[in-house]
C-alpha cells in the first residue's frame, strides 16, 4: 500500500500539469486570436502616424494650422468656466453692487444682478457645456417641477428659441454677458 500511494501522487501531479498545458494551449489559442486583430490594429495606426508625419512635412504650414486649431480647442476646452463659478461671479457682484449708494450705481447693472439671482434662486437657469464654452439658459419652468410641459419632448421649446433664452455664455474662464454688464456699475448712466 506505501508503495502504491507516491505513484497515485504522482499521477495527480501529471494529471494536473497535463491539464494546465492543455488550458495553456487553449489560453494560447485564446491569446493567437486577440492578437492578430490587435497587431493589425497596431500597424493600421503606425501606419496612419507615419503617413501623417511624411504629410506634414510635404505641407508644413497645413499642419501648424491644425496643430495649433487642436491645441487652441483643447486650451479652450480645459479653461471652460463651470456653473459653480458663474453662481460665485453673480454673487461677488450682487454684494459689490448692493454696497454702492442706490443714486450712483448703474439700474441696467442693478436689474441685471436681481434678475439673475430671481431666476436662479427659482431654479430658471440650467447650465449647458458646449464644449469649448458654456451657456446658462433661462428655463420656461423651475427645475424643482415635472410638469408634463417640461418633460415632454414633443412640447418642448424649439431649438431656435434658445438664442432668446440665453443669458450668459462662459469661455475662457470668465462669463462675457455679466462681465459687460458689470462694467462701471458703480456710476449712474442714467442721471
């Protein structure tokens, strides 16, 4: 019997590692068909970069056109102002205008700032990324309502009545439509 059971151990252990070459092989097999299509992929792409590279050097200028379009889109994309920053620029700006006397403060300025605040503490405006910038849009109903106005996309506004709608449009870090209207706020146009 002690005889016998080092060789049925070792029957195990080449039971085992006949088994562990047999996956190999279909792990192998396994590994031979994600490869091909991946090397293939691998040299469609070297080749589109070299063909790029032998392009630009035949058309240096195209290509610093477009090196510099991408790298100018993507500048702008990384610099695109966010929500939280136009609500911290409205509320700098309601708390300088609010500490300027009621008679020399501009009124355009003044409607502008308690507009805004109206409609964004009723929850009118929505933020909209477009990218490289950003748009807040005043909202035909609160955000806080479902109504059947709201939700329905057949009765939702057309797309060409959002010109209309807009008010503030964000790029480059800063919110051009609050920034024009800011300018001298603190001298009174009207008197």
């Amino acid at each position: 019997n002690n005889n016998f059971f080092p060789l049925l151990q070792m029957s195990r252990v080449l039971q085992n590692v006949a088994s562990a070459v047999q996956l190999s092989r279909e792990g192998s097999k396994k590994l031979e068909s994600w490869g091909r299509p991946l090397k293939l992929i691998f040299e469609d792409y070297r080749s589109a970069i070299k063909d790029t590279l032998i392009h630009s050097k035949d058309h240096p200028f195209k290509s610093t056109a477009y090196v510099l379009g991408i790298g100018g889109a993507l500048a702008a994309w990384s610099q695109r102002p966010d929500y939280d920053s136009y609500v911290s620029a409205v509320v700098k700006y309601s708390n300088e205008i609010c500490q300027c006397v009621e008679h020399s403060r501009k009124p355009s300025a003044y409607r502008h700032i308690t507009d805004i605040i109206q409609l964004q503490s009723g929850h009118y405006l929505r933020y909209v990324n477009l990218g490289v910038v950003a748009i807040v849009i005043k909202r035909n109903y609160s955000a806080d309502l479902k109504l059947y106005n709201e939700t329905c996309g057949h009765v939702q506004p057309h797309w060409w009545t959002v010109f209309n709608r807009i008010v503030d449009v964000g790029f480059w870090h800063e919110w051009h439509v609050l920034e024009r209207k800011m300018v001298d706020f603190d001298v009174n146009d009207e008197v």
